[in-house]
C-alpha cells in the first residue's frame, strides 16, 4: 500500500490502490457505533442507504470524460459518478477518488467491482489536493469533479448525528479523525459565536434567539435534544422542520465546508490540462456563490474593482465557463431523488 503524508498536520492518510484493503469493513459492519451516553430514547437504529447520484449525466457530459485521461473526484461519496467516470474512460485511464469519510470508500470500492483496480482512493481532505497530486505525480488532469456536502449514506447513518430523524450523539464530523464535533460548538462556543454560525451557515434569521436557547440549556448531547431546543424556540410553523437551518449550520461549520472549498477551487485551474474540465455540484446558495465568483474571475483577464480606472492586478484568466446560467435536475430527477432539488452544477474549461 503506497503512503501519503500530509505535511501541514503531520497525519499519515491511507492511500490505496483499488486492488488493496483498506483494513475496514462496509455496510453495515463499518463499526462505527460508540458509547453514547444518551437516554435510551435517544438512539437510533441503523439504516444504511446508497446514495442516488445527482446530476449524472449531465456532470459526466460536461466533463467530456474520454478513454485514457487522468480523472479526479474529489467527493468520492458512494462512487456514483466515480462509476459513471470509469464507464467512460476506460479502458487505459485512472481515477484519484478522494473522501474525507473512510466508511465512504469503503462502500465505493464494494461498488465499483472491478473498475476500482483503476482507481487510487485517498483518505484525505480535498483541500489538499494539489499535495495528494504532486506526491502521487497525478497531474496534469483531464478532469475534476466536486460533488459538494453529504451524502445520503451519513444523513440516513442514525449514528452520525446529521440528522434530526434519528437520536445520536451531536458528531456530523466527515471523517473520524477529526477532533472537534457539532458537540463542541453547541457547548463551548459563546452565544455570539453560535448565532453568527446560524445566521451565515444556516441563513437562520433568528440565529440570535437560537443561539440564547442552545447556551440557555446546555449540556447538550443530543441531535433530539438540540431539535427540541430550537422548536421550543421558534414553533413549529411550516412543513420544513425549524432545526434544519440549525442542522446544516452546523454541520457546514463543524466541517469547514465553505474554508474548505474556497480553498481548493484556487488549487484546481493548475492541476487541469489545457482544455481539462471542471464539474461542480452545490446544495445551498453559499457554495453555490463561492463556486459562480470563482468562476467569474478566473475566466477574465481583469479582476479589478470597477473603481481603478488602469487594470493594476495582471490577472491572466484560466478558465472558460461552460454553464452560463447553473444547470438544476430536471423535474423528473427531482420529482425521483427530493434531495436533488437543490443542486446547482456548474462547469469550465481550463485554458
Ligand atoms: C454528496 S457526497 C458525494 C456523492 C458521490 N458523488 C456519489 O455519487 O456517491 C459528498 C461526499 O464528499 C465528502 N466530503 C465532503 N467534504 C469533503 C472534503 N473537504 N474533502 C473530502 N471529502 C469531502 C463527504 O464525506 C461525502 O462522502
């Protein structure tokens, strides 16, 4: 099994071939249950899901994927579009497939059978991408796609605490490695912290009485117990639960979803080939306008403020964008898979 270190932390990721183990199991021997402490009523049962893959074909078609080019998914997830990728580029093409959730390759490289002896899985942050790379000599790429956020795998994992339909423990950590949980925000952080948490990530209008109720009641260790918090906060008006602004919130900000991105979109014009393609997939607003001012600058050859009069920056564009207006899931893949009914792709040619 070849090795990755990553510098900046000093952490040793697994990188593996497809045809190697990567010492766990999947499904539903992952082993990821642990001492709650939470009343009885509190824990749910398991429940695996496979996540449905969102804007398939679409991604796959704006990324040109042809036979015998370097590929990279940077959210590998359940393989869904890995998959998708390899049924095209094969033969004679590899695929870097990166995930921050161990339990998440796992599953991936059950599904995709024999094509994963054409993939590279890394246990790593996609920030780190250009790293992973330059250490794996896998560059320049012909294409990479972002498939951003959760996938139906973790949301429906009662154990991982992202969701308010199940009793866990207040985790929503992507990777396990990670030390601090949803928890360690709901309890430490001050009442103003939380509340800009809520308003930024969550677009939370009333973060401010959220955030006075969560320090009001603290301890908190529950999913159930923080859902009952901010019902008694806000009610219950509309279909839409009122914690699940709060929910996403906080998972967007115990995963540095949006530090995260940002990022790595600056890492990726250098890693594409000349005329290699960029996919990206975005569930809410906030990734969705990272992703669309990105894109904006980096396919103009002037990024100064309308306000100096003589171009001072020496910005040279990168990429062409694809997509001018963001590609949504038609009305039958939203009326199929619901959780597509945000998603927003949008895409570019690299210069
Ligand atoms: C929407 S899912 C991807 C689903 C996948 N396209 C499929 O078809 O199954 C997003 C995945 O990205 C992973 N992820 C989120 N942030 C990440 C990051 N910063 N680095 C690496 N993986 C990340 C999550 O663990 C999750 O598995």
């Amino acid at each position: 099994m070849q090795r990755y270190d990553r510098e900046a932390a000093g952490k040793t990721h697994i990188v593996s071939r497809g045809d190697e183990d990567l010492g766990s199991k999947h499904g539903k021997d992952r082993g990821l249950s642990r001492a709650s402490g939470l009343p009885d009523g509190d824990v749910a049962k398991e429940d695996a899901t496979v996540h449905t893959p969102v804007l398939l074909a679409e991604s796959i078609d704006l990324l040109n994927v042809h036979p015998g080019g370097l590929y990279i998914d940077g959210t590998l997830g359940t393989g869904g579009h890995s998959k998708a990728i390899l049924e095209k580029c094969l033969p004679g093409c590899r695929l870097l497939a990166i995930d921050l959730d161990p339990a998440a390759i796992e599953i991936a490289k059950a599904r995709l059978g024999p094509h994963a002896e054409s993939v590279t899985f890394v246990n790593d942050n996609f920030r780190n991408v250009e790293a992973i790379c330059n250490s794996l000599g896998f560059r320049p790429v012909d294409g990479v796609i972002l498939d951003l956020g959760i996938s139906s795998a973790q949301i429906d994992d009662a154990r991982r605490g992202f969701s308010f339909r199940f009793g866990a423990p207040l985790d929503m950590r992507f990777s396990p490695a990670q030390e601090t949980k949803a928890a360690h925000l709901v309890n430490e952080l001050s009442e103003k912290d939380l509340a800009q948490i809520l308003a930024t990530y969550g677009e939370e209008r009333r973060g401010r009485l959220i955030a006075r109720r969560i320090v009001a009641s603290r301890p908190i260790f529950s999913t159930l117990e923080l859902a009952r918090i901010v019902e008694s906060a806000l009610g219950r008006p509309g279909k839409i639960h009122p914690a699940t602004r709060t929910f996403q919130a906080l998972r967007i900000a115990t995963n540095e979803e949006l530090v995260n991105l940002e990022s790595t979109l600056k890492q990726l014009p250098a890693l594409l080939r000349a005329r290699g393609r960029l996919a990206i997939i975005s569930y809410h607003s906030l990734e969705d306008r990272i992703v669309k001012e990105f894109l904006k600058n980096e396919s103009r050859d002037c990024i100064c403020p309308p306000s100096v009069p003589v171009c001072r920056c020496e910005h040279a564009a990168t990429l062409r964008v694809l997509t001018k207006k963001a590609v949504r899931p038609t009305p039958s893949e939203q009326a199929e898979n619901p959780r597509s009914r945000s998603a927003r792709l949008r895409a570019a040619e690299c210069l």
